[in-house]
C-alpha cells in the first residue's frame, strides 16, 4: 500500500522505527477528528520531522489527461472557486448540487457534486485553496470542454496542503469593505451584516428575476452589497450582526457609492469573524451625524443627540408572530401572521415612543423592540407582567422621571402614516444619565 511506503521512507529518513511513526501517524489523525486521510496523516508527520518524501506514492490522473466518458477516475486537485450550492427538481425529485473549478498543474476543469457530498463539502469546511483528493470521477464534455462530476458512489477526502507542492496557488483577491473600487471582480470581503432589505422580484426581458440588498461592515467602513436571483435565498437567511465571508463577488458604481455584487459565482459563507467591529461600534461610525432643525424626508443612518423631554403614551408592546417574529393581524378569523398563517397565542416586542430635544428642534424618536427594551428597561417578560398588572398608562407616568436623561440615536426619517406626523425610528439606542 502507498501509505505504508511513505512509513518505510519516514522511518528510514528519521531514524526511528515504522511502530514510532505510525503511532505518530495516529495520534495526528486523532488531533484532526478523522479530516485526514492515512496518506495526508503521513505526510504531516514528515513535515514535523522535517522529512521531504516523494510524491509517487499519490496515484492520480491528470486534468489535462480527461477525456469525454471517462469514469471512475481519481483526481488531486486544489478548489480554485466554489460555488454557492443549488437546489434543483428532476423528474419530480428535489436535490442539491455545488460546482467548484478546481486545478492541477496541467489545467483546471469545473467539478460538480451532489447531494449528500454537498453536506458534506460545508460541514468539512472546504473553500477556495482546499486540496481535494477525488475517488471515482466521470466525465463528460460540455460546451467544447471536459467537465467532471462525483459518481454516485464516489467519495472525497479533504487533504492537508503539505502534501501537494506541484499543485497551483488558488489567489484570491481580499478586499476590505472600506476599500472596495469600481470595476473590481472575484474579489473577497470578510464583513459583519449590519442591515437586510426585503427582497424584490423584477423582470427583465421577459425574464424573471429576484434581487435583495444587505448592508455589511468591517473596520475600514460599510458597503451595500446586492444579491442576484439564486444568491438570494442565502442572503434572506442572513442575521443582522453575525459575520460572513463573500467570495468571487464584482463591484459596480451605485447611487450613493460602489457596491458589492453577487452574481452567479459569488458564495455567502458564515465565518467566526471576532476581529470585526459590533453593528453598532460601525453604524454610529458611519452615521451622518445631523441637528434635528436639518433633518430631511428620506435621511438614513443619521445620528442624533438630544435629551428625552416626554415620553409619549402609547401601549408599549405590540402583537408578533411566535414562529417568525414578524407582525400579525387581527382579523375576522382570528390573528393571523402574512408567512406563518394563523396564530394561536402571540409574542409581544416592546415599543416606545419619546420626544427628544437637541436645542434645535423637537422629535419623537420611535423604538423597537431590543432598542425599546433599553428605554423602558424591562424584558418581555417582565412587560407582559407589568402590563397586566399596572396598564400602559401606569407605566408610562411612571417613566417620565428619565425626562432630562441623554441620548443618542441612530436611525432614519419617518413619514407616520396614522398622525402624518415626521418621526426618528431608532435603529441604535444609548442612554446617558
């Protein structure tokens, strides 16, 4: 076996004996949770001893050598691009794929697997400079050019890039949110989501299309970015505030600034991310900072500074949907949410309205839900309690004593429907007393 080759050659290069290293070759395999391959296990021991061992012992076919109806073929090679994973229907079943371009040294070819690969592509981390180690491939020519994909009973090993010295650099281009340019493509940006928009359907051409814009930030300042038809459906499953990873996306001039664009290459990848500011460190950052006698119809991220001068009456909660969080109706037939249908029995987010003072003007500046919370001080809970127990009024008179107490919003310009009246909807809080 090729494995117990390389033993013989690290045993006869190290000194120490094939039981030593293949102890060593265990214990390595453990240290990564069964991710390696007794092959690539080998190879990183060499590495620790400082041992160079030949690359005959990894049997495999070339790129280049591919050829229209091959099957069962094994190939090593790095992901130069991957792809966003696809779901699809065929004859009335539903699956899923994801394309990569991978390389070798003689070439590069699109590769496709499926199904249950695809879970196991995400779960194992692979990404662009992965090293693949591929176990029955088949072939077949698409548009002029040989494109491979993973048999039904194929299988893959994610190997440590020790191993592969012949194999090309998969260069990426990381670009920080701050520093984005027109014209740029397949770049990178690792970034915080700071705000998602609703998405919107288009036509074009007599061609469908769905489009959603999302705000994202790192340290060197915020882009908007634009999420195109399949790309969409991962963006909608984004959160405010966790950090991603966008590959091989383009930049366009927008109306404001260059934004960000995801096309069909692009891929949305949740990241750890700890080095990136907080939402809220990033929009008071890049928050037009405003006096309340400029403020204008349509102004966003706008930062206000004022003193609470009444806090006005209202019920201080408002009806969502359990499952969702969005908001419900009250009809007819019972309460009922637009996404989820009916509902039984409602959750309740805080809402708090106050008139806020900066020496220029005045303004009700509206809060919601966690914002809310911080103003009124109580969490669910504890307002559904209060609520029941004391009234809206109660409470309210009672929080008029924060008259006089410092803040500072972040948020945009409001038209009220219901008062037609021009309020501040906070998207960031902060007290001062």
């Amino acid at each position: 076996m090729q494995e117990k080759r390389v033993i013989g050659q690290i045993a006869k290069k190290s000194g120490k004996t094939e039981d030593e290293i293949n102890a060593l070759v265990e214990a390595k395999k453990k240290k990564f949770s069964g991710l390696l391959t007794d092959s690539g296990a080998s190879f990183m021991v060499a590495k620790d001893l400082g041992i160079e061992v030949g690359m005959e012992s990894v049997k495999r076919i070339n790129i280049a050598a591919l050829k229209d109806g091959m099957q069962n073929v094994d190939l090593l090679v790095r992901v130069m691009q991957i792809f966003s994973p696809k779901e699809f229907e065929k004859n009335g079943k539903r699956g899923m794929l994801c394309n990569m371009i991978v390389a070798d040294s003689t070439g590069e070819t699109r590769l496709t697997v499926w199904n249950d690969d695809v879970e196991k592509i995400t779960k194992q981390g692979v990404k662009r400079g992965s090293v693949l180690l591929l176990h029955n491939c088949n072939a077949k020519e698409f548009n002029g050019r040989v494109q491979t994909s993973l048999a039904y009973k194929g299988s893959f090993d994610v190997e440590p890039d020790v191993m592969f010295v012949d194999l090309p650099e998969a260069k990426s281009k990381d670009v920080k949110a701050g520093e984005l340019k027109e014209g740029m493509n397949d770049v990178n940006v690792s970034a915080r989501v700071i705000r998602i928009f609703k998405a919107t359907e288009f036509d074009k051409n007599g061609k469908k299309g769905k489009v959603i814009n999302f705000l994202i930030g790192d340290k060197t300042g915020t882009a908007r970015a634009t999420a195109w038809n399949d790309l969409v459906e991962e963006a909608q499953k984004l959160v405010e505030g966790e950090a991603i990873s966008i590959e091989g996306a383009y930049t366009k001039s927008g109306l404001k600034d260059v934004e960000l664009h995801l096309g069909w290459q692009a891929r949305i990848e949740k990241i750890e991310g700890k080095e990136l500011p907080t939402v809220e460190e990033m929009r008071k950052k890049s928050a037009l900072v405003k006096k309340i006698v400029n403020l204008e119809k349509g102004d966003s991220d706008v930062l206000l500074e004022g003193k609470i001068v009444l806090v006005n009456k209202g019920a201080l909660f408002y009806n969502v949907c359990p499952e969702c969080g969005g908001k419900v109706q009250k009809l007819d037939e019972g309460i009922v949410c637009d996404k989820c249908g009916e509902v039984k029995e409602p959750d309740i987010r805080p809402v708090i309205s106050v008139r806020v003072d900066d020496g220029t003007g005045q303004i009700d500046v509206v809060a919601y839900g966690k914002e809310a919370g911080k103003i009124i001080g109580l969490d669910n809970e504890d307002l559904k309690k209060q609520k029941t127990e004391r009234g809206s009024d109660s409470m309210i008179e009672e929080l008029q004593e924060m008259c006089g107490t410092k803040i500072t919003v972040v948020g945009r310009v409001k038209q009220n429907t219901y008062s037609n009246q021009t309020e501040f909807v906070a998207g960031i809080v902060e007290l001062k007393n």
